[in-house]
C-alpha cells in the first residue's frame, strides 16, 4: 500500500496503476491455484478470503477507464492472447460476462492487438487509436503497458483505455460546419452581393426592380438564417450524440404538441392531419424532449411540404414493439430502407410513422436522404426548397436516442417514415395493447 502512495505522491499515476494491474493479475493467478471456489474478483462486495487475496482489485473496479490485464504464452500464438482480469467499465464496454476468456473475442482491431503484443513481448509501451465501430462508434485512445511474468510464465500486459470520442468529435464537427457553411453560403452570398450591386446601378432608380430585387434579397437572407440555424443544431447533435439522453419523455405529448403547433399552417395548405395515438402518458420512451420536438416537427413538416391540396398526412404512434416490428412497414409492395439500425434490438420500442400523399421518392434516391444538403432531383427548388439538412438531423438525434429509421416509398404514392425509439423498461410491451385514440385536425 505505501508503494502505491509513494507512486501517486511522485506524480506517476500510470505507474501506480500498472503497480495495481501487477498485483492485481499476480493476485488473481496465485488465487486460482490456490482454490477453484474463489468468487468473482470484481464483486463490489467484500467476502471473506478475496478481499485477503485481492487487496487492490475494487481499487481498479471503480477506475472509470476502462482496464484490461492480458497475457501471453507464445509470440505467434495469436490466438492465446487472454485477459485475465476487466474492471468494471472494461466490463460495460466488452459486454464482458466471465472473469476471464480470449482476447480476440474482445477487440479485432489489428493496430491495437499489435500494441498489445509489443506490450507483451518486447516490453514496449504503445499506443494504439481504437473505435468500437456500430451506429454509435466511440474512439479511445489505447495505451499498452508491460507488467512481467505471470507465476505460470505466461507475458503480462496492462491495457488502459481513455475515451477521446467526444474531443475528436468536436473536432470532426468544426471541420464539418466550416466546410459545409462556406460552401451552402456561398450561393445566397452571391446573389445578394449581385443585387446589391444592380440597385447600386441602373436599377437605382427603377422602384419595380428595386421592390423585387429586395424581395428576393429578403428571402436569400431567410434562407442563410435557416442554414445558419440547422448547421448549429446539427452542430451541437453530433457533439452528445455518443451520449444517450436518460429522462423519460411521453411521445404522445410530443406528438400531439407538435400536430397543434402545425396545425393552422396545415389549414392553410389545405392538407389534413390524420393521428392515430394511444392516450398521452402511454408511450414514454428514454429521450431528451426538445430534440424529440425536432424529429417529429422535421418530419410532420417535410409530409406537409410535398402533400398535394386536399391531401392527408397521416401520424400514427404504437409502443411495446420489437425492432424486427417496428422497422415492417406499413406497405408490403413498397420499396423499403432502414437509415439507421439500433445496435441493440433487445429493447421495446415507441414506433412513431408519418406518412404523406406526395410525389413519393424513386428507390435510388432512398439511401441518400440522411446526407447533409442532399435534396433529390427535381425538389431543389421552388415551395419545396429547403436547407437540406431537416433528415440529417432526424437521423443523429434517434442515433443519440439508440433507435431507428425507416422510409418507404411508392412513386407517385407518397413516402412514410418511422421511427422507433427504446422505452424505459418493460412497462411499454403493456401499454402497446392500451386503447388508440384518433384525431383529424
């Protein structure tokens, strides 16, 4: 205990903990030998001839980085890599269940398996970038330390693992906003600076000209202030997106505070709204409420864009749902793509669908809709112009909610859109066969 003062008091916190991690996978090897009916060295709890055996193991197990002590045999043994011992955010990471098992059902990343093996049998600290990969992919920064020799020969290395997913994604975000912004802007910039020089000009004294020329500036500048606007938001998105929100949120409160807010702009179009939803406080699902208002007003709002006069918008909700019966779709003869899968399908989901009576989107244009500022052919201007960008974020605000996304669509014949999002425990699979109310606005 006083070595490991002593390495703290020194400012050498990586050494106090591959101290620990050496101890620790000492501890645990001589613990096997000694007795096969030792519990797990990760219990919080203190029982009687672990905590004798294993002094520093709940010191490593509240760590928030995530720890792994690997060994070794054989240099071209690949597959004899082992971790012997994870903290507890090593465990939440891997999904680990056992004390122990193979390394390479961990992590197959090669850059950070060789980081390993220089670790383990050339005695090199290295460092190695690691990203988990699926829909919500997080980066760390890997650092591979050598501890020695197991008492069975076998090559020791101390893993340690430093979550860098949010720096590097402030970086890959400013990087993004300024090449995106510079080149969306550069249109309406040009036009308004060309009208300003013509009113400058001949068209100084033209009042028609000039009351139009201001007209189309006015909009050009509405349109830099939407850009402007939906770049932040999607900005600030993609920077917590690895975060997933935990406050409990009713949908259909969501939904129905949005159908109010659009209605009197449905009335002006002359398009109905059709709603379809359980009663409010029947489909809570684990999100942050401002964005979920974003979502269903992005959406609602691109369904009311492309609806012809006199046509319906249809919103309908459902809860309780699988991620295979979510993402079914309402239309078997409709061409159908997922935009984004949840990691993890073990959940219930709140299913929310709108669907228009639009032009519909042809089957090669489905894959590209989340793209930012994509728009498809013949909808990039006139009364269905827009930033782009109203997809996009949809798409990264349920990935940071750990749901999905769906459209289907038959040409001609409108496209829906659904998203699922997790519901907080088992509470929804009951309310899903809870009562429908519907609603025409």
């Amino acid at each position: 205990m006083f070595a490991l003062q002593g390495a703290v008091a020194g400012g050498g916190a990586v050494a106090a903990m591959v101290f620990v991690a050496a101890v620790t996978a000492v501890a645990m090897i001589v613990a096997d030998r000694r007795s096969e009916d030792d519990q797990d060295p990760l219990a919080p709890a203190v029982t009687p001839g672990v905590s004798e055996t294993l002094p520093y193991a709940a010191l490593i197990n509240v760590l928030p980085d995530p720890i792994l002590v690997v060994s070794g045999l054989e240099p071209d043994d690949f597959t004899g890599r082992r971790y012997v011992f994870a903290n507890s955010a090593a465990r939440a990471l891997f999904r680990i269940d056992g004390v122990e098992g193979l390394l390479v059902n961990l992590i197959r990343d090669p850059q950070l398996l060789e980081a390993v093996d220089a670790a383990l049998f050339r005695a090199q600290d290295t460092e190695a970038v690691y990203e988990t990969g699926g829909a919500q992919s997080r980066t760390f920064r890997a650092f591979a330390r050598p501890i020695g020799l197991g008492f069975d020969g076998a090559h020791l290395a101390l893993v340690s693992l430093r979550d860098e997913t949010e720096l590097r994604q402030v970086e890959r975000t400013r990087v993004d906003f300024l090449a995106n912004a510079s080149h969306e802007l550069r249109t309406p910039l040009a036009s308004l600076s060309g009208f300003i020089e013509t009113l400058r000009g001949h068209a100084k004294a033209d009042e028609g000209a000039r009351d139009r020329f201001l007209a189309i500036m006015g909009a050009q500048a509405e349109r830099m202030n939407r850009l402007i606007d939906d770049l932040m938001s999607l900005s600030r998105i993609e920077l917590n997106e690895h975060v997933a929100p935990s406050d409990r949120v009713d949908l259909v409160d969501v939904v129905a505070d949005v159908v109010d807010a659009v209605g009197p702009l449905a009335a002006e179009r002359r398009v109905k709204l059709e709603v379809r939803r359980p009663e409010r406080g029947h489909a809570p699902v684990l999100g942050a409420r401002d964005q979920l208002v974003q979502v269903v007003q992005n959406l609602v709002d691109n369904a009311l864009k492309y609806s012809p006069d006199g046509g319906t918008v249809a919103i309908s909700m459902g809860c309780g749902q699988t991620a295979d019966a979510a993402a079914a779709g309402v239309r078997a003869d409709a061409p159908r793509l997922s935009l984004l899968t949840p990691d993890h399908t073990g959940a219930t989901y709140a299913v929310l669908r709108v669907g228009d009576q639009g032009p519909g989107i042809e089957r090669e244009y489905l894959p590209r809709l989340t793209e930012r500022f994509y728009r498809v052919e013949g909808q990039k201007s006139g009364e269905r112009s827009g930033t782009g960008l109203g997809l996009a974020i949809v798409k990264h605000i349920v990935n940071r909610h750990r749901g999905g996304l769906q459209v289907e669509s038959v040409r001609g014949e409108g496209a829906t859109f659904t998203v699922y999002l997790p519901e907080p425990g088992d509470e929804g699979a009951a309310a899903g066969h809870r009562r429908e109310s519907v609603m025409e606005v």
